[in-house]
C-alpha cells in the first residue's frame, strides 16, 4: 500500500509541475489553446462558484488531464501483471 501511495503523491507533483510548465508554453506559443484554456476555465469558475482564480483553475484542470492520461497509463502498464497473478 505504501508503494501505492508513493506512486500517486508522485504524480501528483510531477503533474502540477508539468502544467505550470505547459501552460507557460501555451501562453507564450499557442495563444488560442491559452484563451480556450481561460475561457473553460471562466465558465466552469461561474456555473460552479468555487472560490478560484481563473488562472489558478486552468492549472487545476490541466494538472488534472494530465493526472488521467498518467493513471491510465499506469493501469495499462499493470494490466498484464493483475491478470498473471497467481
């Protein structure tokens, strides 16, 4: 379980790293992904009322994204080895 845990605390990090890394990327050289990015950002801050900067939220959702695909990765990775257990 402690394995478990590590793992996931790790991307946790390594994915809010990540997205602040990648959303300074997409501001400086993609600025129609940052404005869609902003823009989702703002409605989802409206429809729900938290209480977040809409840049702040944009980091949230991304490091999110990028939490899914490591997830999804990860599982794919130990399929094989659940299945081939004795």
């Amino acid at each position: 379980m402690k394995k478990h845990a590590i793992s996931h605390g790790l991307s946790v990090l390594i994915c809010t790293i990540a997205s602040a890394l990648l959303i300074d990327i997409i501001r400086q050289y993609i600025p129609v992904v940052n404005r869609f990015l902003y823009d989702l950002s703002a409605r989802i801050l409206y429809v729900t009322g938290l209480p977040f900067s809409t840049a702040g939220f944009s980091l949230i959702m991304l490091a999110s994204i990028l939490a899914v695909i490591w997830g999804m990765a990860f599982a794919k990775m130990h399929q094989k080895e659940f299945v081939n257990r004795p």
